[in-house]
C-alpha cells in the first residue's frame, strides 16, 4: 500500500539515485526530484520493486506537496552555489519544522552560514556527510551528522537504517553543531587523500623501483589485505592492479595516466590544517603530489632537462614485509595526524567531537574503512585527549614498523623515486621525537632582522641577540 512520503530528495545523479533506493529499501516513501524531469522519470522506472515506494515529482512545488508534513528534505546536489539556490528556492514552500539535510560534500564554513541563517527560518537545516561512493550510498555508507541533539534525535532512526554497520553498530553519528559533520567529513577526504597516496607510493617503488609487472602488485596487496593493512583502498589497489584493459589488453594500470584529479576536499583539510596550525604534512604531501601530478608538461620538461630521476632500487630492492611495515607506520602517523586536527578544531569551533565516534563512523561504509579503524576506536576510548602514537597498539607497531619506513624512504630517495607522503610522515615522526630542534635559528633570525625577540633556554629575560642596530 503506498503512504504519503514524509521524505524528499533533490539530485537524482550517482549518489542521490543510491542513496535513495536504500532509502526506500528500509521501508521509508520517498518523493524524489531532479532538474531534468526525465532523469526522474528514467529513475523510478528501473528502480523495479522500489518504484512503489517513489514519488517522482517534476516541479519543487509538486515535490513539496507530495511530502507530509513536518517535512525532511535531502539535498544531494553539487556543493556550492547550486545548494543555496534550492535552498532559497525551497523557502517560500516549506512550513515549520520542515527539515532540510544537505547530504553532500559541502565546505564546512557554507554548512556553518547556512545552519545559522536557518534559525531565523521557520524550517530547520542541518550538513551531513557521507563517505562510501556510489555503492556505500546504495547499500549503507558513513555518516557524520552536523546538528544539534534535536535534530539527530529526529533524523537518527532514519540515517542510522541506512548506514553501514560495523558488528551490528551504525555508522551514523552525531559529530557536533552546524558544520562539524562537514568537518569531520572533510578530515576523512583529507585522510583518505594520505592513504591513496602511500599506497600509490609503494606501488610506484614496486613497478619503478623493482620492475614488478601489475599482476605482481595485485598479489603484494591482496596478501597486505589479510593482515593489518586489511581495508577497502588495500582491497581496491589489488582489484585496479589485476584489471586488464578490455581496448588494448594491457594492464588497466598501465594504460591510465597519471594524472590526478580532485574536487577539492583534500585541499580544504590542508588549508584549514595550516589555519589551526597543526601540522598534517601527510596530508598536504598527498594533495602536493596530485597537483604536481596534473604538471604533465612540467614533468616531461624536468625529465628531459635533468634527467629522468627514476632508477631501480639498489641490490635486491625492497622486500614486501618492509614496504608492508612502511606503509603500516605511514598510516599510523597520518591518522595520528588527522585525529590531532580534529582535536584541535574541537577546541577552536568549540565543538565537543566525540573522537570514538569518528574512529567508529568510519569503521564501515566509508573510503577509508579499515581494521585498524577499530583499534583506533578502542584507543581513542582509552586514551582520551592524547595522541594516537602514543596509545596502543599504535606505539608498539610504530616501534616495530619505524625501521622499514626509514630503510623505505632511503631506498627511494637513492633510487630517485618520490615518496612524499612515507617522507613527510616520518619527518614529522622524527620531529616530534627531537628535544632540540632547529627553531633556534629561526628565532634567531627573526629576531636578527625584526627584532622580533626570543625565549631563551636559561630562562633570563633577554629577549635580543647581540646584534640589535645592525648596519646590514
Ligand atoms: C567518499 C569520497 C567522496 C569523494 C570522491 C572524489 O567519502 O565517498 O571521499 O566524497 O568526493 O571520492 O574525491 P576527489 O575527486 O577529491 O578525489
């Protein structure tokens, strides 16, 4: 029997469509709409034994209609201008305690102005993330809900049905106000960025440095899915690494260019990273190289003027154990990093991020799931407050794995392979362990030529060197 649906989508493109089919398939009617009318119409007529459930409607007028009221209205449409303009849109229909959700990959900062805008509307409006691609959307993806109590306790039963679920447990959580949901989604991209990156890294020292043929890698990393890289980008490097191109019948891998792209959200981490001042060089290294990457004629230009700097590794190269462990510890230190940020936007945003809850969210669903995610979870629970390298098991398997990483980025340094991610992970590992670091210096010479003054270690209130009224 078909009921009047007291929920709405707006953007029937890859994700909306998933999203609302599982939607529907927890048993929820669901009006739906799309710009192009025939999209919606192309939609529900494959949508087989969903289609009951669907309301397609061709007008925002006829959409709203169809919805019972109080209404909830998701948005998955493209981030930006395109969200405000349905949200102003939808104004003037909507009645009180109408609910709009904006699902998609907004900047946290749009979620914020609009969440607070919508207080002084008579409908409510709240920013969630949603990690897992078009197949997490369809069958269950992460999600991180910015809002207040009320509004996750309104929304909870529907959103925690369809996530995934780790052991039984959803996926779905409330992260904080306004836009936190949006941050913390934008902290996984930035996560999920490093970790394609270091994978991409050891691949290249295999092909490049090693002359492995892509089947080889495709065994390296499903072997690596059956130990403590166990994840989803480990699984899916295996399954792109064991494709055959069906034009050329070549290695998939060896007919794509590499050439990156990227909508953008790595690069908000690094910059909101550097507006909090916590440093996340895995993070900015991953997004650095996907730049870097879309320099094709640079690159080429490098290449001819100076060299092509790769050659293979020295000796026997690198063992699979040692690049596992690398990779291992490259992980660790970035989500050491990332969860640091978090913490940080925690204090700065006044949010009360639930840490467990972000390590748990992100156990299933989402790009980066993984087992180690779990462990995170436990670790964080225990540890509250204090970094990730410094809980275990992470400590531990960071003293085990630390040798491979270094022995792993000297291999590729000698060899002219660029691992900037492993590099930029143990450079910050080894300077978090460094009592004395350089920063003398640099005190010094800020003090040198703009007397900008200093601390000294023997705690005397000299705050200048000697070389105040220099000539020079
Ligand atoms: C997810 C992904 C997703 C992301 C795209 C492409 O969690 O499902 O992070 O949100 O936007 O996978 O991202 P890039 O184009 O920036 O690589």
């Amino acid at each position: 029997m078909s009921e009047q649906p007291q929920v709405g989508l707006i953007g029937l493109g890859t994700m909306g469509a998933a999203l609302s089919l599982n939607i529907a398939e927890k048993g929820h009617f669901l009006a739906v709409y799309n710009r192009t009318g025939s999209v919606t119409d192309t939609f529900v007529q494959t949508a087989g034994d969903l289609a009951p459930r669907l309301t397609p409607t061709k007008t925002l007028e006829n959409f709203v209609a169809a919805i019972k009221a109080p209404r909830v209205i998701i948005l998955m449409v493209p981030a930006g201008p395109v969200v405000d303009d349905h949200i102003d849109a939808l104004k003037p229909l909507l009645g009180p305690d109408d609910l709009i959700i904006d699902a998609g990959n907004a900047n946290f900062y749009d979620t914020e102005r609009r969440a607070k805008r919508a207080q002084n509307e008579k409908f409510g409006f709240i920013g969630i993330g949603v990690s897992g691609g078009e197949s997490g959307a369809r069958h269950g993806p992460s999600i991180m809900v910015g809002g207040t109590e009320a509004d996750w306790a309104r929304v909870a039963p529907m959103l925690e049905a369809i996530s995934a679920k780790y052991d039984g447990t959803p996926c779905a959580s409330l992260m904080g106000p306004g836009g936190a949901g949006h941050f913390v989604k934008m902290v996984h991209n930035g996560i999920e960025y490093a970790d394609m990156q270091m994978i991409a890294e050891v691949y290249s020292l295999m092909r490049d440095g090693m002359a492995y043929k892509a089947p080889q890698v495709a065994d390296v990393f499903e072997n690596w899915n059956k130990g403590r890289l166990a994840s989803y980008l480990i699984e899916i490097s295996a399954k792109v690494a064991r494709a055959e191109d069906p034009i050329s019948g070549n290695a998939m891998l060896d007919v794509i260019l590499d050439k990156a792209g990227q909508k953008g959200t790595g690069r908000w981490t690094a910059i909101e990273a550097q507006q909090l001042a916590v440093p996340v060089p895995v993070i900015e290294a991953a997004v650095a190289a996907r730049n870097l990457s879309a320099r094709l004629d640079t690159r080429q230009r490098g290449a001819e003027y100076f060299g092509d700097a790769q050659k293979a590794l020295e000796g026997e190269g690198i063992a699979a154990k040692t690049l596992e462990k690398a990779l291992i510890a490259g992980k660790i230190l970035c989500y050491a990093q990332g969860f640091e940020m978090l913490a940080a936007a925690a204090t700065h945003f006044g949010w009360d991020l639930p840490m467990p809850a972000i390590a748990r969210v992100w156990r299933e669903g989402c790009i980066i799931r993984s087992d180690m995610l779990n462990d995170m979870a436990t670790a964080l629970t225990n540890n509250p407050g204090d970094n990730l390298i410094f809980a275990e098991p992470f400590s531990g398997l960071l003293k085990d794995c630390e040798a491979a990483l270094r022995d792993t980025v000297i291999a590729a340094t000698k060899a002219g392979i660029a691992v900037p991610a492993l590099a930029a992970g143990l450079s910050w590992f080894d300077s978090i362990r460094t009592r004395r670091t350089s920063a003398n210096m640099i005190q010094a010479q800020r003090d040198y030529f703009g007397a900008h003054g200093f601390e000294r270690v023997d705690g005397k209130n000299e705050p200048h060197g000697p070389w105040a009224g220099h000539e020079d």
